[in-house]
C-alpha cells in the first residue's frame, strides 16, 4: 500500500460510499503527484560578505550615500564615528587597517578629510581604489560672510577651507551630484553590479529631487533671509535658497569665548539678523541666552555629522532643518 493511501486511511469508519469516493479520490492524487513532482524551491544566491567588495567611507554622509547605492551588494564601513569633529579628526590604526584590507575609499573631498593622506599611505594598499564625491562640483570660497573671531592662537589652530567650503553635501542639489559620483565610482570598481547600483542611485535620487522641491516651495517666501552661525557649514544650502549665512567661526568650538558673542552680536546689528542657530548636541545655553536678549529666534541647525546610520536619516535631518529655517526666517 503505497504511503499516499496510508495517510488517509484513518477515515476507515465512514460509510462505504462515501469510503470508495475518498478513496478514488486520494489515488487519483497521489497518481497526479506521482506524474508531477512539485517544482523545487527557488534559492536566491546572496554572496557572502567574504565575496563582496569592502568599501570605506570617510563620514556620516559619505556612509549614507554610498550605503543607499551599494544597499546590500557591497560591505559598507565608516571611519569617523558618528559625532566626532570630521574637521579635526585624527587617524586610528583600526583606520589603517581599514583601508589596508578595502576596495574603495569613498571621501568628501575639497580638503575637508585631512587625516586622509597619511592614513592611505600607511595603509599601503596599491589596490585601492579611491572616489572623491565632489569630483566636479565648484567649490566656494566665501558665498556669506565669515565674521572671524579671535586669532588662530587663541583658538588653538589654523584651521581653513583652504580649498573651498566642503559642506556640499547640505544643498540636495549637489547630494545629487555625490551620489552620481559614487555610483559611478562602485560601477568601475565592481562592475559586475552595476545595474544594482544604477537602481539604488536613481531611487535616492528621486528622494533628493523631492527634497530640493519641497526646499524651494517653502523657503521662497523668505528671500534674502539673513541668519547667523556657529559653523560656517551652511554657505551651499543658503546659496541654493536664496538665503544668507552669516558665520561667527569657521569650525565648531567646544566653549563659545566672550569675543564670539561680541562678534555675534556685532554681526546681528551690522546685517540685520532674524535668528541664530546652534548645533544639536551642544550646549547652546549661552546662544538662547543671546538670542533672547536680542529679541531673536533660536533653532538648531544640524550639519548633518552625527545621527543614526540609516541612509534615510538625511531625509530626517535636512526636514528638520528645513523647518528650523522656516521658523528662524519668519
């Protein structure tokens, strides 16, 4: 008796008729069955993370980037932990070994990675391949002002754009152009998945498109708006918006001095300022202090170097800019 006809034997104490259609029926199952073997299940081949190439990312948005391009096709790592100074940044020997063991190095550029040169060059991978995401983006010098501060002494360094302000990667329009950069960059490294990358960089695209509209449609009511900053980190984002930055320092410091906030308000008297903005994360106790006493707004502007690693996290975090412009503009 064949193991199809046992499984239904069980039903033995029905009625006789109904017994010989059940059982007409199950032979002529198992008959079907045995005609027809189910199809075998698909398995989707995934390689392993061994088989994938290993890619470096500078910072935060370089990750966001270049982990929406690559989504699962490659191995995407960051070097400079969320939050930490980018600016600044002094090389570790798991950065090295990093870069030793990758394919691609994906970096910002325009002189913003200055931990970059000595740390590929310790690392001494002749195979490496590196993609600069502002490859071809004019860079700016000084499209708002900058009102200095105190003396790089006092500061304790030098610290300049000497090759222009890097912060494109704030205005969605020249993310545009970073992503297509990276894309094409994984493209030449792997080629075998370029239609992955082609796909996933036209997706994030489309977000950054929306982005940039929903930018205009909403900022285009505050022309000229002038606003004044703690990180000369925005001078892209006003440009594209038709707003004005106005910087009290080029680079975050850790504790405002007494002649930042003398400069600040000089600038607010001198350029006839609606808000000012502090970055989240910091203590800005003595900025809302200022802004109270000189009866302006105060929000957080983010330049988006720290947050969660999630590619969608941009999104986030340029929204809440966007709104904090449009409450800092009103």
């Amino acid at each position: 008796m064949s193991r199809c006809y046992l499984r239904y034997w069980a039903g033995w104490q029905l009625s006789l008729p109904l017994m010989s259609l059940l059982l007409s029926s199950i032979v002529t199952g198992c008959n079907n069955q045995a005609s027809s073997p189910p199809p075998a299940p698909q398995v989707e081949t995934v390689a392993s993370p061994s088989d994938r190439s290993k890619v470096v990312t500078t910072f935060l948005p370089m990750y966001w980037f270049t982990k929406a391009v690559a989504g699962e096709a490659a191995q995407v790592e960051i070097l400079v932990p969320p939050g930490t100074e980018v600016h600044e940044y002094q090389a570790t020997p798991a950065n090295v070994q990093a870069i030793a063991t990758a394919d691609v190095l994906v970096k910002n550029g325009l002189g913003l990675e200055e931990f970059l040169e000595d740390t590929v060059k310790n690392a001494g991978n002749s195979k490496l391949k590196q993609v600069e995401a502002s490859q071809g983006i004019k860079p700016v010098t000084e499209i708002s002002p900058v009102e200095e501060t105190t003396s790089e002494e006092e500061h304790g360094h030098g610290h300049e754009h000497a090759e222009g302000n890097p912060h494109v990667w704030l205005d969605p329009v020249l993310a545009q152009k970073q992503v297509n950069n990276i894309r094409d960059g994984l493209i030449a490294a792997d080629p075998q998945n370029k239609a992955t990358y082609t796909t996933n960089a036209a997706n994030y695209i489309q977000q950054l498109q929306a982005l940039d509209r929903e930018f205009r449609q909403r900022l285009q009511k505050y022309p000229n708006c002038t606003f004044v900053t703690f990180h000369d980190a925005y001078p892209y984002l006003a440009q594209r918006y038709k707003l004005k930055q106005v910087a009290v320092v080029e680079i975050p410091e850790d504790q405002l001095s007494p002649q930042d906030i003398q400069r600040a308000i000089a600038a607010v008297k001198k350029y006839n300022v609606k808000a000012v903005f502090g970055e989240p994360g910091t203590d800005n106790r003595l900025l809302k202090n200022l802004s109270q006493d000189l009866n302006l707004t105060f929000r957080p502007l983010d330049p988006l170097e720290t947050g969660e690693t999630n590619p969608q996290y941009y999104f986030t975090a340029m929204k809440a800019n966007l709104k904090s412009l449009e409450a800092g503009c009103q």
